[in-house]
C-alpha cells in the first residue's frame, strides 16, 4: 500500500478514539522500570475507554536478544495488561513488528528526500567528534553540517576518501524552537539547529534511524496519545520537526518519571535484577507487583496488592496526570525516598 493512504487511514483511527502504544525494545528482560511505563500507558488508554497497539521496536538486530520480544508480551500479560492490536493479535494497521515495516519506511525517507530534506554523510562518529567547530547540546555532541549541500564533485571525493564506507541519511533541521507541551513533564523546547543538528534517520549501517521509525508508526497507527519514560523527552523536539515535516499533528506527549535505583542510578536492563521472572522466583504475585508499581507513583499506599483493573477503578484523572515518583526498591521498607 503507498504511503499516503495508509497515513489516511491512521488519521481516521485517530479520530476514533485515544490510542496509546507501548513500544519496548526487544533488548532483554524489562525491569521494573519498563514495567511501570508500560502500566502508565495502559492506564491512560484504558481510562479513556481507547485502544492499546503493542509495537515491537527491534529495528536494531544487533541489539535484539533472541526470545526477548515473547517474554515482553508472556510478562505484560502476566500483569494483566493486555492490548488491542499487536504482534501476536494483529490488527487493522500493522505489521505490528518494526522489523517487517522497512519497506514503510523507504517510503517516507522518499517522502522527505522528494523535499530536499535529506542528505548523505559520510560521517563517522568520530569525523563528527573531531570537527573542530562541533559544539554540545543536551543529546550530545552537535553535527557540524559537514556533508549537508554537498556537490556531487565533493561527494565522489568523499566516498573516495572513505572507500566501502556505505552513508548516512541525515535529516535537515531549521533554525528554529521547536517545543512541546508535555502532560506530565510540562514545557521542554529545543532548537534543533543549535541544539542537534541535521539528525540521523536511516543508519550508515542501513537500519532505519529510531527517530524516524517511530513518528511514521505513530502516524501511521494512528496514535493520539503517547506515554514513555522520561529519557525519551530529548528526543520530541526532532521527532515533532518530522512529524510537522509529514504534514501530520503530533500526538500528546506523557513523558513519565523513570525509575531508579538505591544510589540513584536508572535501571538497566543489563544486570536482570528487577526482572519479573526473578521477582516472581521470590514469591511475587501480579498484584503485588502492580502495587508496588502504583505506590512508587503516589498511587497507593505501600503494600498494596491490586489487579490492574483495579486500580484502574481507583485511580481518578488527576493522579493520572501528576504521578509523583518515589521509589522504594523492592523489599527495602527504608527507601521510601
Ligand atoms: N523502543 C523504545 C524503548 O524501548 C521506546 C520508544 C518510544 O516509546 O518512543 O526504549
């Protein structure tokens, strides 16, 4: 299907009602953590009688650990969060799995090339690194513009200089504030010139950027509402430029607190330490789970233990929008900080 009509129809979905995705990355066990962002988004949807789409991101190959993407959906399922278009259910606007939508989005880089918004680079990392003139922003070190309005003349001598070295695409920013007015985390803005630069959205290794992937999922599933942790916030600005870019209003942005640890530090999925499976091995039930999950928003009291649906009976609209964020490790009655 081209690409214009299957945005159509993710605009009519979105006039339906609220849709809310959660998209996790099939990168390992989620931690508790993950656990939360996907409850918060569930909620959201659920109290406003909308539809949840399950999106698995596993653009990255590299990244993906094998069975991962089933234990994701085994532990949402377990925790009674359940979904109304996936990769397992299937649904009016999927494939619901990144990895089978690549020819999707050659399509809408062709899109943004036909707008002259998208150059090659030649770049590497440390090229960029190692430009004198690059400055930092919040998302890290600034791209220069080195490849951006090159000729054809100095292109050909830029591959030369990089024999076998496969480009870039990167995106064209403008110079100018783009902001968004998050429900939980209020205003952030970013001049995506000053701040990012032109910004990668397919790969030098050919993977399809996650900045792009995801505005043209969220467009084309129709999404209204989009609830994730709060690490992703740098990220809006740059995926509101291409959303403005593909001529669709961006979606409502929940960026949600994340959760860390004793020391302060955010969970990683690398240790597995707050992983269901090792909770569930101490004992754990599902609503236990769920309540201490809730509790460490300012939902409940400590030691609760609740059903999903629950709590979706008890929490009211504004303790949905202003979650507060403590964080008791699991087990430790003292870290009520
Ligand atoms: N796949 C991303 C992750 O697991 C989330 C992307 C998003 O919610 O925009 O971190």
């Amino acid at each position: 299907m081209q690409f214009d009509e299957l945005l159509q129809n993710g605009q009519t979905l979105r006039r339906r009602c609220v849709r809310g995705r959660y998209a996790p990355s099939p990168t390992g066990s989620l931690h508790l953590g993950n656990l939360r962002t996907a409850l918060y988004a569930w909620l959201q949807v659920r109290m406003a009688d909308g539809q949840l789409v399950l999106r698995m991101e596993d653009l990255d190959e590299n990244r993906a650990v094998e069975g991962s993407a089933e234990e994701i959906l085994d532990d949402l399922r377990w925790l009674g969060l359940d979904w109304d278009e996936g990769p397992d259910v299937g649904g009016p606007v999927g494939p619901y799995t990144q990895s089978e939508r690549t020819e999707i989005y050659e399509q809408a880089l062709d899109i943004l090339r036909q707008q002259g918004l998208v150059f090659r680079c030649y770049c590497s990392r440390k090229d960029i690194r190692e430009a004198a003139s690059a400055p930092h922003g919040p998302g890290g070190v600034v791209y220069p513009g080195t490849c951006r309005g090159m000729s054809a003349e100095e292109e050909e001598k830029r591959k030369a200089e990089h024999p076998g070295r496969k480009p870039a695409h990167r995106f064209v920013v403008a110079d100018e504030e783009v902001g968004v007015d998050d429900v939980i985390a209020g205003h952030y803005a970013e001049n995506l010139a000053r701040d990012v630069g032109d910004f990668v959205v397919r790969r030098r290794d050919q993977f399809f950027a996650y900045q792009l992937a995801v505005v043209v999922d969220d467009i084309l599933m129709g999404i209204t509402d989009v609830v994730r942790g709060v690490d992703l916030l740098t990220s809006t600005p740059r995926q509101i430029a291409l959303f403005e870019t593909l001529g669709v209003e961006a979606p409502r942005f929940w960026h949600a607190p994340l959760m860390v640890d004793d020391s302060g530090d955010r969970l990683s999925k690398r240790d597995g330490s707050d992983s269901l499976a090792q909770l569930r091995e101490q004992g754990w039930d599902a609503p236990r789970v769920i309540g201490y999950l809730a509790a460490t928003l300012g939902w409940v009291d400590e030691g609760a233990c609740l059903s999903a649906r629950e709590l979706l009976e008890e929490l009211d609209d504004d303790e949905l929008h202003n979650p507060t964020s403590s964080h008791p490790a699991p087990g430790d009655e003292k870290g009520t900080g």
